[in-house]
C-alpha cells in the first residue's frame, strides 16, 4: 500500500499537481547541523514548518524516506545556462561578446531564455540554481555575472552579482600573449574606474583625463573598486593566483577566484586572504602549462587549509550537464573531502555567497528549495523522487524524457506485432 501511496504521489507531481502539505519520513536530511538520521519533514504551503519528532503524521501527499536522503537544491557555480542552445550553432551562444567596445559592462543575463531545453533537463536532476558567468571575447573584463532560479518560471534573481575577468591563458591571448601586460591592464583598468568614482560629474562632463575603458565598462565597475560586489576571477597557475591575491589587496578588492586548478599549492595564501574559490574538483589533467599541477585531491587540500568551496563540475558539461556538479562533489569525497564540505560546496555555500533570498539549508522556516533523492545524494544511480524550487513542486519531466517515452512506445509497439 504504501509502494502504491508513492507512486501515485510521483505521478501527481510529474503532472505539476500542488498540495498544500507535504510530509516526507524516515529520510536522512543534509544541512547545516550534519546529517539528521532517519528524519522526517513537513512542509506547508512551500515553506518548511517542522522537522524531526515535531512533524504532524500526515499530510496531503506524503514520502516514505527510508533509504532516501534530502538535500538543499544543487547550485552550480559556473555555467552558461540560459545563454546558449547548440554548441555548434553560434546564433545561440549568448554568453560571450566579442565587442572591442563591451566589456565589464557586459550584462549576460539580458540574453537569459527561461524557456531554454537545457532549464527542465537539469532541473529534474536536482539543479536549482546557477550562476551564469560571460565570457570574454575581446577583453580581460568578461562582463557581469548573473544568479538564475530554475524553477516553475526560470528567472534571473540577480543580474549582477559579481564582474568577471579571464586571467588564464586565454585571457592572456587577448591581452597580446604576456601575463605581465594582462596584470598592467588589469590595474589600469581598475585605477581608471577608482578615478571615475571619486570624479564622476566631471568624468561625465569629459573633464577628466581619458580612461582605458568605456564610461559603461568604468560604471559597471565602480562597486567593484568600491567593495559592493565581488571581482570574480578565473585563473590556474599558483604564480598566477598569487598574483590576483597581491591585486585585490592593492585595490582592497572583494575577490573569489574561479578555477584554481593548481590552487593547492597556494591554498593557505588564499585562505588567509579569506577568498572563496569556484572549482571543478573533478579537474585532473595538466591540459596546458597554466595547469601541470593539476591532482584530483585539490579540493580537499584548499578545504584543509580554510578555503570556502562552491562547486561547478565535469568541465565542457558544466552547461548541458550542469546537475553532474554532484558527480564532481562525490569524486572529491572519493578523494579525500568531507562528505559534508562537499554538499555545502553546492548548496550553502554558493547560496549565502551569491543568494540572499536563498539560504541553501534546511531548516524550518525556510522556502523549500529541496531534493528527495532515491538514495545516497553523491551516489550516481540515485535520482530525485521530488524536486521543489522555490516552495513549488517542480514537475519531473523534461525534453529528453518525453523523447525517451515517445520512442519507447515505438519499440514496445514494434515488439507487439
């Protein structure tokens, strides 16, 4: 009966049915306060009313959570989510410009389609939400990242959460091949948009000196040079981190870093500067020179050392894939990190760095933005039995599995004659 209970509630939840309450029990609950063994969870109208003994016994449409586990909804730190279709087809790549004129005042998130394929193929994995971070095309300064929501309605909940910069090799090539004229222009850049704030009306007027940038690209980052809004900077090469440290300290910068592939070998710089860095933990190989240190224990070696962690995962399928962020965090487990540092790198963490209206925990009093998953949450054959974003329950269907479905019914018909 209760198998029967179940699957009757999957199926109102794949049709978008809502309930006013729902009870989940016996799951093992991931949060702030550790693991909460054989737990039960009521929520009410979308938001989490009671947790563990606490819990009314019943509800609208209840879970039995035995052998299952909840989560916080996965984010992932680094993807073009919303701003690209079709690898190959360039009319869909949204999230680069090439623009020798656009460059920090790049705001991606003005090309975000919420009715993207790639929205409800992640969001049936457990994928909540995403940062969508430009790319540069032209210049160092990429342009300004955006936090999207993934739910019932996708939508950008932040336009500009931090400004992008490339300080790997490829960021090197736009600034004529040497690292030591992407710093100068780096510094210039940043010098320019100090001055501007301190002399707006008359740098608006063209009475002060001329700048390197744009008045739109000195605008954008003005709270930047302010200490308003992080400076995110992707880059590899200890010497390279090192170097980005000694930049945000001289322009007392609010600094996360983004790759950090060789990280461990500076990991207690970049803890004592209290800067949190976006990883693929999963990232191994030493592709390039900037990357001959790469080890597959580097996210355990920075969160040894203090680092705060937000997690993106699996490289080029950082997009497409985008919820394989928890393949990535179990490899890290599998290597060495704490099962719990690995959750929070892809749900508190990115929340209470990029999302203030999302606190990436469970607790009561809180929106539900939660996965049941079948099983343990880093075990690969586990896959959610409920996904609720935002206090909505979110329908488990997508793209890919309406065409799994339709072929499959090919195939039976075919064996039926």
């Amino acid at each position: 009966m209760r198998q029967l209970l179940v699957v009757c509630n999957l199926l109102m939840l794949s049709m978008g049915v809502s309930a006013n309450s729902i009870l989940i029990t016996g799951a093992d609950l991931y949060g702030s306060t550790g693991v909460l063994v054989d737990t039960s969870i009521y929520i009410e109208d979308g938001v989490i009313t009671a947790l563990g003994d606490s819990s009314p016994n019943s509800a609208d449409v209840e879970f039995d959570g035995a052998g299952k586990s909840i989560t916080a909804g996965l984010f992932n730190g680094s993807t073009h989510i919303g701003a690209i279709e079709v690898d190959q087809i360039e009319q869909t790549e949204d999230f680069i410009s090439y623009s020798a004129a656009v460059g920090a005042s790049f705001k991606v998130a003005d090309a975000f389609n919420p009715r993207s394929t790639l929205i409800p193929f992640n969001r049936v994995h457990g994928l909540s939400h995403a940062l969508l971070v430009p790319e540069a095309g032209n210049r160092l300064f990429a342009g300004q990242v955006a936090l999207v929501q993934l739910g019932n309605q996708p939508q950008v909940i932040n336009d500009s959460v931090a400004v992008a910069v490339d300080y790997t090799e490829r960021g090197f090539d736009l600034a004529e091949s040497s690292r030591a004229t992407a710093m100068a222009m780096l510094r210039q850049g940043l010098a320019d948009a100090q001055d501007f704030a301190r002399n707006k009306p008359a740098a608006m007027a063209g009475a002060r000196r001329d700048y390197s940038l744009s008045l739109a690209d000195l605008t954008a980052l003005e709270p930047v040079v302010n200490g308003a809004k992080p400076l995110l900077v992707r880059t590899h090469r200890a010497s390279d981190i090192s170097a980005i440290l000694r930049l945000a300290k001289e322009f007392n910068l609010r600094l996360i870093l983004s790759g950090v592939v060789e990280g461990w070998l500076v990991a207690e710089q970049i803890a004592a500067a209290n800067v949190p860095v976006i990883i693929d933990p999963i990232e191994n190989l030493p592709s390039s020179f900037e990357t001959l240190g790469a080890r597959l224990d580097n996210a355990k070696l920075l969160s040894d050392a203090g680092v705060t962690l937000v997690f993106t995962g699996m490289s080029w399928l950082s997009t497409h894939n985008a919820y394989l962020v928890r393949q990535s965090a179990g490899n890290a487990v599998a290597n060495g990190l704490d099962k719990n540092v690995a959750i929070a790198a892809m749900t508190r963490n990115p929340a209470k760095l990029f999302a203030a209206s999302v606190s990436g925990d469970i607790a009561v009093g809180e929106i539900a933005d939660l996965v049941l998953w079948s099983g343990d949450p880093l075990e690969l054959t586990s896959e959610p039995d409920l996904v609720m974003i935002a206090g909505e329950q979110i329908p488990l269907e997508s793209r890919a599995l309406l065409l799994r479905d339709r072929y499959f019914k090919r195939l039976q018909a075919m064996d039926a004659e």
